[in-house]
C-alpha cells in the first residue's frame, strides 16, 4: 500500500504571526535623573547621564516602530532594552509612592483588541509588553523563511521555538505582576501567554514534521511526531475555548486552530495505520482509519467559518486518502483475516513524541552583565549580597574543616601503624623523623664532627698570636728598662728621672695576668680536644651521608611457610597508593571550593533579579553542592580505605619481625641524638674560646700600644735629660724657663716637643692619649697628637669611663680604628672617650684597671680574664661559623 509524500502539503505556508502591542510616549530620562540627585548626588547623576540617554533613546525606537525595520534588528531591541529595564527595575522604584519615581505611567494596547489599553505605574507592564512584542517578532520571523525548502522549514523551527520561550518567559516571569489593578488586557495574561506558548511550539513540531516526510522516515516516527503536533494545537485551542480568551480572539484563530488539530489528528492517524498494515494487524488498522476520518468530519461540522481554504483542502485530501486505504483494509478483512474490528474507545491514545521545546530566555534576557547603572548600588541589594556571602562562607569553612579532619585522621593512623616508615625500611628508603633529621642537617651544614679539627687549629692560631703579642709586649718595656738602667749607672745622681719599674709596674702586671689566663686557655684548649678525640666515634654518625645509610634495615623472614610476603606488601603498597589519591583529590576539591569562591560574584544577579532573593541564594547555594557531595564521598572511601590498610598493616606485622626492627630503630635514633648533643656541645665550647682568644688578642693589642707610647715619651725624655746633664757638666747655666733641677717626666702620654702645640681640630676623630703629668702645664702632644689629651696619672685609681654604645663607635688609643664587633651589648669601655664625649678627669686613670671582659669558666679564667672589664667583643681575625648561637654556659664560664 503505498502513501503520498505528504498528506497536509497544502497547508504548507498556512500559520499564524503575532502582532506586536503598541504604546504612547513616556520620558524616562527626566525623572530617573532627578531621583539619582534627590538619593544619591548630583555627581552621580552626571555621570549615569550617558545610561540615561541610551534608555531614552531604546525607549524612542521602541515607540517608533517602522515596517522599515528589520525583524532582526527589532529583536535585538526588544532584548537589550529588556535587559535595561532589568537594571533599572532594582535601582529606580516606579510606584506611585511619594519616595519612589512617582512621574512615570506605561501605557500599552491590546494587541488582539487595539482599543483595550492597561495604564500603570509599574515597570512590570512594561517588561510584561516588551516579552510579548519579542515573542511576536520571533513569530513573524518564522513566516519569513521559505517553507519548502528542508533549511527554511529548519530555520522557521527554531524562530517559533523562541517566541514560544518569549511568550513562556512571560508567563512564568512577568504576566502575574503586570496584571494588577482595574487597567490591564488579556493579551499579556499567563493564560494568553500560555496559550501563545502552545500554538508557536505547535507550529514548530509542525515545520519539523514536514522535514520528516521529506527525508522520508518511516510511518511510525512520522506518526509519533504528527501526533504532538496535534496535541499543541489541542492545548491551545482548549486555551481559546476557555475565559477569558473565549470571547477575546477572532473566530478566524479559534476554526483555524480547531482544524489543525484535528487534522494533525488524522495524520498521526493515517501514518501509524500505514505502519499496523505491514505487521498485518488490520483490525486496528481499520479502527485508526475509521478514528482519522471521524475526527476530520467533525472539525468540518463544528469550526466556525472563516477557516483557509488551503487548510480546507488539506483536510479533504487526507480524508480522501484515509477513507480509500479504509476501503482497501476491509475488503482484505472480509476476504482474507477475518479479525474483529475494536470500537474506537477501546484504543490505546497514539505515541507522540516532542521535537521541540521551548527556548530558555534566561540565558537570553540576563542582565547581570549589564553595565547600564552599574556603580547604583542600593542598601537593601548590598545586604543582600553580605548574606549571600556568609552563607557562602559558611559553606566553604565546613568543608574546608571536613577536608583537614579527613588529612589529620588518615596521618595519624598511618603515625600509628609506622606507615609508609616500613615499607620504605623494607626497600632500603628508611627514614629519619622530622624533627631528627632537620637536627642532622643543621650539623651537617655547619662541617659535622669532621670539621671539628679546623676550629681546633683556629684556637690554636690564636692562642699562638696572643703569646706572640704578649712576648712582644714585655720585650718593649724590658728594652725600655735595660736602657735606663745603662744611662742611670753612667750618669749616676745626675740621673734623676723616675726609674722605669715604678712607671710600668700597673702594666707589667697586666702583662702577667694576660700571661696566667693564656695558661689557663691552654688547659682549657686541652681538655675540649682530648673531648673530641673521646667522642668522635660517638660523633662518627653525623657524618654519614645520607644519614638514613646509618639506620637498620628491615629484611624478609628467612624462612616462610607459604611465601606470600610480596603479595602482602604489594597489597599494602596499593592501599597507601589509593589513600595518597584521595589526599590528592582532597587537596583539588579545597582549591575548586576556593576558586569557586573567588568567582562567586552574584551582585550583578541580585541587581536584576525579578523574584525574591532567598530564591536566587538558594539557586546560587546549590552549585556547591556537588562539591559537598564530592567531599563526603572522598571522606567515606579513605574512612573504609583505612579499615583496609588497618587489617592489612596487621598482616604485614605478623609476617615481618617489626618489633625488632623498630626496637633497633628506636636505639638508632637514641645513638643520633647522643651525638647531635655532644657535638653541640663542643661547638659551644670552641665558639667560646674563639670569642676569648679574639677579645683577649684586643686587649694585649691595646696594652701593646699603650707600652710603645711609654717608650717613645721615654725615648725624648731621655734625649732631652742627656742634653741638660751633658751641658751642666760643661758648667754652662741657662736662664730659661726649662733650667729647674727637677723634673716632671709624663708616663705614657705622648711626646713632647720644644714648639708650641698646634690648634687642636675641632672635627679631629682621633682618641685622646692619656700623659704622665707632674706639673702646672702639660706637655706640647706629639706630632702625631691632633689635639690635646686629657692627663692621667699611672698609679692613681680612676673611675671607670662612659660605656661604648653597641657597634663600637670608639676605639682604643694610640691606634687606628678597627672595624665594629660582631658581638652584641655593650659595657663601659676601658678607652678615653672619643670626640663628642666628656673626658675622664685628669690624673685618674691607671693601667691596673681591668679593661676587657674575661671568661667565668672553668677552662678560660676561672676569675675574670686579668686586667680586663666588661665591655663588646671585636671582630675575630678568623671566620667562625657556627649555626648555634654563643652561650657562655660551657668550658669558657663555669667552674
């Protein structure tokens, strides 16, 4: 039995369009401006000046609407001012309200019933009537694309599918809110908009319909397909037939609709009886056949007049079709089959299968990229937005806290069953706890018990550099004192200055105390290196690289009764394998819910959100929450996972001797930190003896400096005492002011000369010399004196002079500056002050006086360090590294 392409093909370009509403003209830019200056500034509103005027100028095209205009270009209007009106909506309250925009009245037609107008002060009308003109632009694009083509029936499709989304948009979104008060039109009802939802979705399973015949498909599919054409066009037209559209739309659309649904009835019908004939089911067939041709008589008899002739003979050539194939499936009835024809009742409804659906438009119409008004923020939006943001937050620190407990418990588990510790042990990868290693690391990067012997060699070098400075020292007083000693036998009581024993008896015995401490070091250096020797092998350890070379290994049973140690341990390597994936996709989920976070910026959507907030939070919230669901699946696979490793720890326990293994590991770990003690130990000690060698080289240095001024004040004295005994020998008399027969001798200050002193500098950095001084007027200063210094007297006590501040801005006399020391504090100096500071009073200083700070140990100076005071230490000539801070609580300080 064979069919026609098409049984409806004459009803090919018979659809409906929608007309678009009309409007009056409103102004829109001068009351929203004067609400910006009243609320917010006059600033403002000259800034939002340009949104203003593009609002406007929307608002004018829409007024103005030309058949110049393309479709097209239309609906780009229609959507962007939509989304305006969007923004608007959230800033500019439009009521009648003394507070709000109280100027502004939408007025809009019937687009059925021109003369039927709503006039409201509420944007939702407006909103409600630019949905309604999208949907009907949409409709009116789909009757421009040609029909008979399978792309133009394509592109009709989807034009009817987005004013069906328009016209559902307005339904769901608007209609409600624009139909309040006494002034509205039905056109923008929810039951005209649901409607007009159902008769474009009708029209595009239409056009999609007759791109199945054409592509021809089998009866079935076409069936299904045609038969939900039918059921929009029924819903639809139940929709008209009902207030309060019954009386609303021209009878034309009520015998229009009322026609193609019974045609498409029909069709599905025809097709699926096309179908019962090849499987031979011809009682069925005939009852479908009959159902068809009765459904096609009816809407004949009972649709208003004024229906399409094309539509009229679209049904008369379907009728035709079925009535013949009806004929032709009794006759094989009657003659071959012989089956009881069922009463149509008795049928089961037809398959239908939707094609299209309606477009969401919320993609479409969202605002919330809108910059139209943009910096309006209004409080109650901005509340809202705070809200939203700590329930966000709350979310993200619950599962940020589920996501930590989750890590914590898997670590401390695995704490407890020494994994992966054993594991490692038994491929050779043992290794040391944290807190250990960082310790061996810390010994190792400061030259380990192997780099000991180098510190030892630099107390040595010191040490030998004081006592070659002591040495030093003594030889020039000894020098000094065999040369006065020459000149006193030679001249005898012509003589008369003060022997050299009695001026340097103060220093001699600093000498002798830096030279009972050096012993004293000595002993101490000693006894730190016989400490090394003894527990180097202690030591030893520390110097092993890597250092996990020096733990115990864990080894297999030597023997084993089913030989299924690698299957155990393989197991137990999976396990850990997938427990550290589920840490790793911890570790992602928390960054994911962090991102998210950062990205989750809903103002623009609160700006233009039309519903109430808890409804937009609650839509927002929920695109966490497969997140969530992700994160407690994650926590409950590593809680059984655990269960798992636990048993299978167990086993590996059993199998291996562990015990012992961590009995040896636990003395491993105790012979290591022996050693890291011990070694830091005679670290400290050494770095003391580095900190005394280095002060005590300052000392005799300055003590050294101090003598050679003495020898060379002595050396021109005694120059000019030869003169005068040499000239009172010839009997020659002068009558000056030097011809007295005593003489005062200055101890260590500088020399003398015959000419007057040089003008003293005033920005002179050099220290000022102490001087001998035995009458009225001091001395003229040496020529390398810059300034005159303050006199002192050597065998007069004196009190200790100002303290040095930190960093050592002073520096001793007779001596070029040294560089400051790296040591910390400060303490009284043991120098005359620099310049800037008041001088000690004359004739008080003396050499006895302790002038650097000694050592309270029981190694060096068990006392203080002899002729020193408390004061800073200078820079070691030598580098001392060490990654432990100086104490003095070692070989250096106690008893």
């Amino acid at each position: 039995m064979s069919s026609p392409a098409s049984s409806s093909s004459s009803a090919t370009n018979i659809m409906l369009a929608i007309y678009e509403k009309k409007t009056v003209t409103i102004d829109l830019y001068r009351p929203l401006r004067n609400y910006i200056v009243f609320n917010y500034s006059e600033r403002e509103a000259q800034n939002l000046d340009d949104d203003l005027e593009t609002l406007k100028q929307m608002r004018n095209n829409i007024e103005r609407s030309s058949v110049t205009d393309s479709l097209p270009s239309r609906r780009d209007l229609l959507q962007n001012y939509f989304k305006a009106l969007t923004a608007v909506e959230s800033r500019f309250p439009i009521s009648s309200d003394k507070d709000h925009v109280n100027t502004v009245t939408f007025i809009w037609h019937d687009a059925f019933k021109n003369k039927h107008k709503a006039s409201q002060q509420n944007i939702h009308l407006e909103k409600a009537a630019i949905l309604f003109n999208l949907g009907a632009v949409h409709s009116q694009i789909g009757l421009t694309f040609d029909r008979s083509t399978v792309e133009g029936r394509r592109q009709a499709s989807h034009s009817f599918i987005a004013a069906a989304g328009a016209f559902a948009f307005l339904r769901d979104n608007e209609s409600t809110k624009a139909c309040v008060g006494n002034s509205t039109t039905v056109d923008v009802s929810v039951e005209c908009a649901g409607m007009l939802e159902r008769l474009m979705l009708a029209q595009a399973q239409e056009s999609v319909f007759e791109n199945t015949i054409a592509k021809g498909s089998t009866p079935g599919v076409c069936s299904k397909i045609s038969r939900q054409v039918g059921l929009y066009y029924e819903e639809a037209l139940a929709a008209l037939n009902v207030a309060p559209l019954t009386q609303h739309f021209d009878k034309t659309w009520l015998s229009h609709v009322q026609l193609k649904a019974a045609l498409f009835y029909a069709e599905a019908c025809y097709r699926y009886s096309l179908e019962l004939h090849e499987k031979e089911e011809i009682a069925e067939e005939i009852a479908r056949l009959k159902s068809g041709i009765g459904a096609l008589t009816d809407a004949k008899k009972s649709s208003p007049k004024g229906a399409a002739q094309q539509i009229l003979d679209a049904i008369n050539k379907l009728e035709a079709n079925l009535k013949t194939n009806l004929e032709r499936a009794m006759k094989e009835n009657d003659r071959v089959y012989l089956m009881r024809v069922p009463p149509a009742s008795s049928l089961q409804p037809l398959p239908a299968f939707a094609m299209v659906k309606p477009l969401n438009m919320n993609e479409v119409l969202d605002a919330s990229k809108e910059k139209m008004f943009a910096s309006l923020v209004p409080d109650s939006s901005a509340k809202a937005l705070s809200r939203y943001t700590e329930m966000v937050d709350d979310i993200i620190r619950t599962q940020a806290e589920k996501l930590q407990q989750g890590s914590e418990l898997a670590r401390v588990s695995l704490k407890e069953m020494d994994l992966p510790g054993s594991i490692l042990a038994l491929e050779g990868h043992a290794v040391l706890p944290t807190a250990l290693w960082e310790d061996v690391e810390a010994v190792q990067v400061s030259g380990g018990p192997a780099g000991l012997e180098g510190e030892l060699q630099q107390l040595r070098d010191l040490r030998r550099v004081n006592h070659e400075l002591l040495v030093q020292t003594e030889e020039l007083i000894q020098k000094e004192a065999a040369e006065d000693a020459q000149f006193r036998s030679q001249f005898g009581t012509r003589w008369t200055r003060p022997q050299s024993s009695t001026l340097t008896k103060n220093l001699q015995d600093r000498l002798n105390r830096f030279a009972a401490n050096l012993k004293q070091a000595a002993d101490s250096d000693a006894k730190i290196e016989r400490s090394v020797r003894e527990n180097m092998e202690l030591m030893s350890i520390l110097d092993r690289r890597p250092i996990e070379s020096a733990l115990p290994t864990l080894a297999k049973p030597i023997m084993s009764l089913d030989a299924n140690e690698d299957a155990i341990v393989g197991t137990l390597k999976q396990s850990l394998r997938q427990l550290e994936t589920l840490g790793a996709q911890r570790a992602g989920l928390e960054d994911m819910l962090k991102d998210m976070k950062r990205k989750d910026d809903i103002l623009p959507k609160l700006m233009t959100s039309a519903g109430s907030h808890e409804d937009l939070f609650r839509k927002e919230i929920a695109k966490y929450n497969h997140i969530c669901e992700e994160i407690s699946q994650n926590l409950q696979a590593q809680e059984q996972l655990l269960l798992h490793i636990q048993a299978q720890n167990r086993e590996f326990v059993a199998t291996f001797n562990i015990e012992d293994y961590r009995a040896a590991c636990e003395k491993c770990y105790k012979h290591i930190e022996a050693a890291i003690a011990k070694y830091r130990e005679i670290k400290e000690n050494i770095n003391e003896g580095l900190k005394f060698y280095v002060t005590l080289q300052e000392a005799i240095t300055s003590v050294k400096q101090q003598c050679s001024d003495f020898v060379m004040t002595r050396s021109i004295q005694c120059r000019e005492m030869i003169d005068e005994v040499q000239r009172k020998m010839s009997g020659l008399s002068f009558q000056d002011n030097k011809s007295s027969n005593t003489y005062n001798y200055p101890s260590t200050g500088p020399p003398q000369r015959t000419s007057s002193p040089p003008e003293p500098p005033t920005n002179q950095p050099r220290p000022q010399a102490p001087y001998y001084h035995h009458q009225q007027q001091p001395p003229p200063p040496p020529a390398y004196a810059q300034q005159p210094p303050p006199p002192a007297v050597y065998g007069q006590q004196h009190p200790p002079p100002p303290a040095a501040p930190s960093g050592y801005s002073q520096h001793p006399p007779y001596s070029y500056p040294r560089p400051p020391a790296p040591y910390n504090g400060g303490s009284p100096s043991p120098y005359p002050p620099q310049q800037g500071q008041p001088p000690p009073p004359a004739g008080s200083y003396e050499y006895g006086q302790p002038a650097y700070p000694g050592w309270q140990g029981s190694y060096y100076n068990a006392q203080q360090v002899q002729g020193q005071q408390p004061g800073s230490f200078p820079r070691p000539p030598y580098t001392v590294p060490s990654p432990y801070p100086p104490n003095q609580s070692g070989y250096y300080n106690k008893q």
